[in-house]
C-alpha cells in the first residue's frame, strides 16, 4: 500500500515598523523605583503649589490689614477733627 504525505506550512505575516511594540522598560531600574521617583515628584509639586498659595494668602490678608488700618486711621482724624472743632466752638 501507498500513502502519501503532504506538509502545509503556515506564516503569519509580519507586522511593519509603525505596529512594533512598545520599548521594554529600562533594565536595572526597577519599575518600582520609577513609582517611586514619581510620587516624589508630585508630592513636591503639590508642596510648592501649597507654599506659593500660603504666600499669596499672607500677601492678600497683609494688604486687606493695612487698607483696614489706614481706613480706621482716616475716620479716627476725621472723628477727632470734628471732636476738636467741636470743642473749640465751645
């Protein structure tokens, strides 16, 4: 008895150069290092952002108190202007 064989073969087509995966991460640093780094980077951005907004706080509650005590200076010379010609009408 006879028998023949036959062999198929199967390729899969090759990907181009646009579809290529992306770059393994970097060896010898780890990834958690990386997480690590990154935190460290925004918990100082937050920290700066926080230190700027306190200055600029400080500097708007600076301001708003000395217009209030220039404000309480001028009616307590109007309120003494009147109290002195007041009495020197006397």
């Amino acid at each position: 008895m006879l028998t023949s064989r036959t062999t198929t073969t199967t390729t899969q087509p090759t990907a181009s150069s646009s579809s290529r995966p992306a770059d393994p991460p970097r060896p010898g640093t780890p990834i958690d290092e990386d997480e690590d780094e990154i935190l460290r980077e925004a918990l100082a951005r937050v920290e700066r952002v926080k230190a700027r907004k306190a200055a600029e706080a400080a500097k708007k509650k600076a301001a708003e108190e000395a217009a209030a005590r220039k404000a309480e200076e001028e009616r307590r010379r109007r309120d003494h202007g009147d109290m002195t010609h007041f009495y020197l009408s006397l």
